[in-house]
C-alpha cells in the first residue's frame, strides 16, 4: 500500500512531498519524492488532487516514523 504524505527528512531537516510505502502492519518502510505526472492534463489534475490530501495528515518523521522492512517490518503484499 502507498499514499501521498509529507516527510520531513532526517538528512537535512526539509519536508518533501512523497509517495510512502507501507509495510502490512500499517508502519511506512520507505518513501520516493514525487512529481506532478500524467498522460494528459486530467490525469495530471487527478495526481495533483490525491497529492492535496497529504497536507490534511500529519507529517511523516524518516527518523522516528519510517520502519525499514530489514528491521522487523513485513514488506506489503501487491
């Protein structure tokens, strides 16, 4: 499973818009930056507007809230 969500990094302290990953208990395993893409302009429109919802939930910490799946976390199932 995976939705947009916002990240602060632990790198630089920064907040990125991103794609996060989920194991099968719920705990983010991992997160890419994402990008505005589409095959026209309303698929673009359709990922901006799922993106707009990551700013309703709280902010993801990669130091305290990201499980990678080598550190006891089960990887999802597709």
């Amino acid at each position: 499973m995976w939705n947009y969500r916002l990240v602060q990094s632990k790198e630089d302290n920064t907040v990125v818009l991103a794609e996060v990953y989920y194991n099968d208990d719920g705990t983010p395993y991992g997160f890419a930056e994402a990008g505005v893409l589409g095959e026209d302009t309303n698929e673009a429109r359709e990922v901006y507007d799922m993106m707009k919802v990551a700013f309703t939930e709280p902010i993801i910490d990669e130091d305290k809230d990201i499980r990678p799946y080598d550190d006891g976390g089960i990887i999802a199932t597709l």
